[in-house]
C-alpha cells in the first residue's frame, strides 16, 4: 500500500458500502425468517401430490435454504468489510500520528512511489528561517521513523489483502448460489486459511520424515476446521489429489512410518475420519481448481500410488477417505462409474475376485470396521453418506446389454448378488472375518431407495420416493425373496433392510391386496385411494412381499423396525380415513366398516408374515432368543418419536394430511401414539416368559397384539374426531385382522419348504 493512499484516505465509500451491508443483512434476515416461517413450513406441511410431491416440495426446501445462505454470506461479508475499514481507520490514525511526531523532530516522510518511502530533514538549518531554530534529530530518530511508518504500511496492505483474499475465496465457493461459510470477522477466515496452508505443507512432506509433533498438530487442525469451507478448499488445493493419496498411503504403513504407527496407532482412525470430513467439505466447492482436483482424483484411481510398498491403487486409499463425510454427489457418482470400471478390469467382468489382501499389505482403514484394502467397502459407506449418488450408482449398469452381454446387470445386482467379495479380517486384530464391506452395502440401499442418510429417520424435508428409488426397492424385495439366504445368511444387514421396509409400507400394503395396478382399472384407482402415495410407489408382487417379510422378520431389528413402522402406519391410515374432512375425491368408496376392516387386514398380514419370520428364528436351525425380539422393538422407542410428531406416517410417501397438513399436526400424531406406546409396553412385559416357547404360544402372541393394537388404532382414531361410530370400529378392526392373519398364515405355508418351523 502507497504512503499517500493511505494518509490521504478517503473512506466514506467504505464506510458506505459496510453500512449497505448492514442493511441487506437486515433484510435477509427477515427474508429468511418469511422464507423459513411461510415458505418452507407452509411446504411441508401441504398435501404434495404426483410430480409436486418430487420436484417442487424439495425445490422449495432448497430455496429457502438459499436465502438462509444468503443472509450468512452477507453478514460475513458485512463482518470482513466492517473489520477491514476499522482496521485501515486504525492505521490511518497511526500513520498520521507517526507523521506528526517525526514533524516534531523536523522529520518528513515522503512518497516515492509503487510502495517505497523515504525519511528526510523537513528544514534544514541553513534554511531556516530567522529567528527559527529546527528541532534537533539524530540517525536514530530516523530509522525510528522508517521502521514504525514501514510497520503501520505493512500492516494495512496485509489487511487490505487478506480481505480481498477472504472474500473472493468466499464468493469463489459457489457458482450459483450462496456459500454457508460463516465468519465473525476478517481474522478468523484469514486464519483458517493460512491454517491450510500450513497444514497442506506438514501433509506434503515425505511420510517417513513426519515427525510425532508434527502429526499431532496435523490432526488436531483437521478437526478444529473440517467443517470449514475456506479451510477444506484450499487445504485440498494446497495438497492436490497425489500427494493427498501418497500421504495416507504412508501414514498408514508401519514399514514406512514405524515410528508413527507404533507411537500414534490409536490416533490414526482419528486423523483418518478428519481428514476424510475435510476432503469432503472440499468436494462441496465450486471452484475451477476443486473441479480439477476432483477429475485428476478419477484419473489416477486405477494407478498405484507412488510409495516405497506400491501395489496400493488411488481408489483404494481414497475409498477409505470417504468413510467419513458428506461428498459432493456428482464427484461420488462419477468416481463410481470409474471405480465399477476397475472392477470390471481387475475381475474379468466379475468372473473372479479383486482386492484381495495379502498377509503383509498395511491396513488402509484405520476407523472402525475392516482393513481397508477392498475399495467398494469404503466407497458404500461413502453413498449411505449421500443419498442421490447412492440411488444414481445402483441404477447404474455394471455390465451393458451388448454383442458379449446377453442381459444387462446393474450395479446393484452384480454388488449383491454376483459379486465375489474379497476375504477381509477385522483391522482391531480379533479373530474372525469383516463383514463391514456388505454391511457397508446395505446402509448404502437404504441411502438409496429412502432418500436419507443411512442410520437416520425421515424428516418433514425428506423427498417422497421418486422412480429410480422406487424401482431399487422392487429389486432388493424381489432378490431377496428369490433368494432369502441373500439375507437370512448376512442377518447384519436386516437393520437397513428392514427401515427400507418400514418407509415402503404402503406400497407393500398395496401389493398385499393382489389388485394389478392399472389407472384404467377401478379397483386399482380404490386402492390408492386406501393406501394413497405421495411420489412414485414401489410395484411388487404380493408373494415376493410375503416372502421378503418373512425372511426379514427372523432378524430382531428387521422385525423391530417394520413392526414398529407398520403399526404407525396403520393408525395413520385409521385417522386419515376416519377423518370427516378428507375430501370427497379422496375418500375411499367403501363403508366405513369396510375401510376400518381393509386397513385392519393389511396390517395384520404384514404383522404376521413378520411374526413367521420371528417364530422361524426362534424355533428354526437358529435359535435367536425371543428376547432379543422384544428388546429389539423396546428400542425404537426413541427412534421413531421424532417421525410420530412431524405426522408424516413412517416414510414421506405416506400422504399423512387429507387438509393442507392439517391432520398431520393434529390427530395423526395422537392416534399413533397410542398404538406404538402400547406396542412398547407389551414388547417390554413378560407374556411368554412363563408360557414355553412353542408354535402356538408364538402365534398367539402375534394373534393378540395385533388384534389389540388395531382395535386400539380404530377407537382413538374414531374419538378423535368425536365419530358416533367408537362402540363399533373394535368389532371392525378385529374381523379385519382375523382374515389378515388367515393371509400371512397362507402365505407361510406356501414357503413351508423354507421354514423348519410349523405353520399355524
């Protein structure tokens, strides 16, 4: 900065332009409370139909999301710009006092131009005038002056250039859009970054000559500022795909490192998840070199990596970067379709086995779970991160229809159905085999067909299932029950399967009905009135439901999950039709004897199908103790507390709200409340522990609760709205469930060759 620049500052258009920000962070403040308040609530709690319920819903959420960012963004701005002029008002005085006390001494400072200066005599003595005696100065007084004017420049061009640094990284994160990257003044976001690069350096340097200090100083700033967008953009640019791939690599090989992975073993699972939490912070930016960075990062997935081992590919150590964190979905779907390209590669289209570690390889993962050296197991559990990728890459062909392939096999049929996976022991050296490549997979389904991360619930802003995630659905239900062993033999996988099921309900309720869908057809247009679908439904066949939910009740969490779902489902569906302002067009035709009935028996079907499976469990070759059943739904409790009052069923594609939303926050949620506590409550109680643990005594069980809870659902469904029906809907409900029990019984026997069990 220029001596003149500074002394003769005009400010005003700064200040100007600080207070113009203020005002526009005041108005997009109140625009994202309207947008928030009106906008987005009002959205979700609309009756979102067909297209609406897929495309605007979401784009509303989204759009009163930008504005939320908007407003961050503009007070950040505002507290860059508002730091940056009171900094540069500060210099400014310094300097002019400065100036004034070198006056004093008969100093000057003078300009010389392109930021030099120089210290001269003001009056010399010769000159003076008479009767004027010039202060007197020494050397010393001069280079005082010098240093303390050089001081006060340095430190006001820094200011001036890490502000237009701050905010143009700042604008540079989003091509469109707003950046959510917030920052309370000028100093934090010029610290983040000059955090990454330092940071950046130490990861740059060769993995052998990392010192313990240095790792330690490393971790400990990943996980102060991976969640720091600034930071995370340009620690990932400093560092660049390569030297990101060799310093994992190496860190992670005790015959490169022996020092670090016998001093800093238990910490590398910590490093790992910040610097993955990190990567994928990055992978959100817009910028051209975070786009550079993630094309290279494809590239150089099929090639080793440089170390003194090799024999590690890029996708093999990125893969186990992706454990942790949110990655941008377009860089996970094409790093997908380039890592399927490897796996075709190195398996001869899936004729033999690839990734395989041998005795002496290093683990790459170093979080919980297994060793690492099979790429796809840290890649899935990167999807159930990201649920659009996830449904994108299952969709996706691993092997096209062509002149050498007869029939086309998608991603998701090679990866659980053909695939032969790698043998994987666990990376905390206890005995026995990893199963967490599979059990990756599974979580990575139910990121897929539900529209959320895996291990979470739906929300309010969930999406309702649109049709690549309704067609995965129809898949998982159809292979499994081809082939039950698919998941009866990897029961650590029911848990995601069976929340998949949970969210599917009223779509396997309608395939219970055996009614073909046809929109020319009256019976089908009635069935959807019963079970009505926000979004596309699922289209399965009534036996591969009946077979699929036996094989996912002889799983405890399985059961739980769908137990617990359906049952909410049910009441929902009792108070929606029950509810005298349903509109007429919406209305199912039947009595209301017959709709309390319909919806009793398709409840009861799909409880004792599930119960089949349970008894198959306890009875059959495996023996699971029935306790483990009753824990199992005690536990949901929790889980599904949250989704009974945002009224929104067990999945966003069960329409909870016949008036604009209007049930869904009343009724919905009380009705459902009902059922599920008496649900937990006998789930907890001890009926079978003195009865035996037999066939009957099963099916009794599942008998009575389920009677019980659907007369349970009718009756506070009727008093909720005050119907003059309340006596009657018990008798109702009870009819209705007997003939659904009848159902699943069938059903039970037509899998009879599958089961050890006996049939009621």
């Amino acid at each position: 900065m220029d001596l003149e620049a500074l002394r003769f500052a005009n400010f005003k258009l700064l200040d100007d332009a600080v207070e113009d920000w203020a005002g526009i962070v005041r108005n997009l403040e109140q625009l994202a409370k309207d947008a928030e308040n009106g906008l987005h609530r009002a959205a979700n709690k609309a009756d979102w139909v067909g297209e609406n319920s897929q495309v605007t819903k979401e784009f509303v959420g989204k759009t009163a999301g930008e504005f939320k960012d908007a407003h961050t963004q503009a007070e950040t701005i505002h507290n860059i710009l508002s730091d940056t002029a009171g900094e540069l008002k500060d210099y400014h005085r310094q300097l002019t006092e400065a100036i004034e006390r070198g006056r004093l001494k008969n100093l000057t400072v003078m300009d010389t131009g392109k930021g030099t200066f120089t210290v001269t005599m003001n009056v010399h003595p010769d000159r003076a005038a008479s009767g004027y005696t010039p202060p007197e100065h020494d050397e010393s007084d001069v280079n005082a002056l010098r240093d303390e004017v050089q001081g006060i420049l340095r430190n006001a061009t820094e200011s001036d250039n890490s502000a237009k640094m701050v905010l143009m990284a700042l604008v540079d994160q989003t091509d469109y859009g707003f950046s959510g990257a917030s920052y309370e003044d000028r100093d934090a976001a010029v610290a983040a970054v000059k955090e990454a690069d330092e940071l950046a350096k130490l990861a740059k340097k060769k993995p052998e000559d990392l010192t313990l200090a240095e790792f330690d100083r490393l971790n400990a700033g990943l996980k102060k500022y991976h969640d720091d967008p600034l930071f995370s953009e340009r620690f990932a640019r400093d560092l660049g795909p390569e030297k990101t791939l060799a310093f994992w690599a190496g860190v992670s090989d005790p015959q490169v490192t022996p020092e670090l992975t016998r001093e800093r073993r238990e910490q590398l699972g910590e490093l790992q998840k910040n610097l993955g939490l990190t990567l994928a912070a990055a992978s959100k930016s817009d910028t051209t070199e975070m786009a550079d960075w993630k094309r290279h990062m494809i590239e150089i997935g099929d090639q080793p990596v440089n170390g003194k081992r090799g024999g590690i590919f890029g996708f093999q150590v990125m893969s186990n970067l992706m454990r942790a964190g949110d990655y941008d979905d377009k860089f996970l779907a094409d790093y997908g379709k380039s890592l399927m390209q490897a796996e075709r590669k190195f398996t001869d289209d899936g004729k033999h086995v690839a990734w395989q570690r041998m005795g002496f390889d290093p683990y790459l993962n170093h979080m919980s779970g297994d060793t690492g050296w099979d790429p796809m197991s840290g890649y899935l559990k990167g999807l159930s991160n990201s649920p659009a990728a996830a449904t994108e890459f299952f969709n996706d062909d691993f092997i096209s229809k062509d002149g050498d392939h007869k029939h086309t096999v998608s991603n998701f049929k090679y990866l659980f159905e053909e695939r032969h996976w790698p043998h994987e022991s666990r990376n905390d050296f206890k005995p026995g085999e990893s199963v967490d490549g599979r059990n990756n997979l599974a979580m990575a389904f139910e990121a897929a067909t539900t529209g959320h991360p895996a291990g979470e619930m739906p929300t309010a802003d969930t999406p309702a299932h649109n049709d690549q995630q309704a067609k995965l659905m129809a898949s998982v239900v159809q292979s499994i029950s081809e082939d039950p062993q698919r998941l009866t033999g990897r029961g650590y996988m029911s848990d995601s399967i069976g929340q998949m099921a949970a969210e599917y309900l009223p779509d396997i309720y309608r395939a219970t009905t055996d009614v073909k869908p046809d929109l020319h057809s009256q019976d089908w247009l009635e069935i959807e009135k019963l079970f009505p679908v926000a979004g596309t439904s699922a289209r399965m066949d009534h036996t591969d439901v009946a077979r699929f939910l036996i094989t996912v009740g002889q799983d405890p969490k399985g059961y739980a999950a769908v137990e617990v779902g359906q049952k909410a489902y049910m009441a929902n569906l009792m108070d929606y039709h029950l509810n005298p302002d349903l509109p007429e067009e919406q209305r199912y035709s039947q009595s209301a004897q017959d709709t309390v009935a319909d919806i009793s028996r398709r409840s009861a079907e799909v409880g004792g199908t599930l119960g089949i499976g349970r008894q198959e469990a306890v009875l059959g070759s495996a023996k699971e103790k029935d306790e483990a059943y009753s824990e199992a739904v005690t536990q949901m409790r929790n889980v599904t507390s949250g989704v009974i009052s945002t009224g929104i069923g067990v999945g966003t594609s069960f329409i909870g709200s016949p008036v604009a939303g209007a049930a869904a926050y009343g009724a919905a949620s009380t009705v459902s409340s009902v059922v599920l506590e008496e649900l937990f409550k006998d789930s907890s109680g001890d009926n079978l522990k003195h009865a035996g643990l037999d066939a009957g005594n099963l099916w009794g069980e599942t008998r009575q609760r389920n009677v019980q809870l659907a007369q349970s659902a009718a009756a506070a469904a009727a008093n909720a709205h005050h119907l003059p029906i309340a006596n009657q809907v018990g008798g109702w409900a009870h009819a209705g469930t007997e003939d659904g029990l009848n159902d699943a019984s069938t059903n039970g026997r037509h899998m009879a060759k599958d089961l050890e069990t006996e049939i009621p």
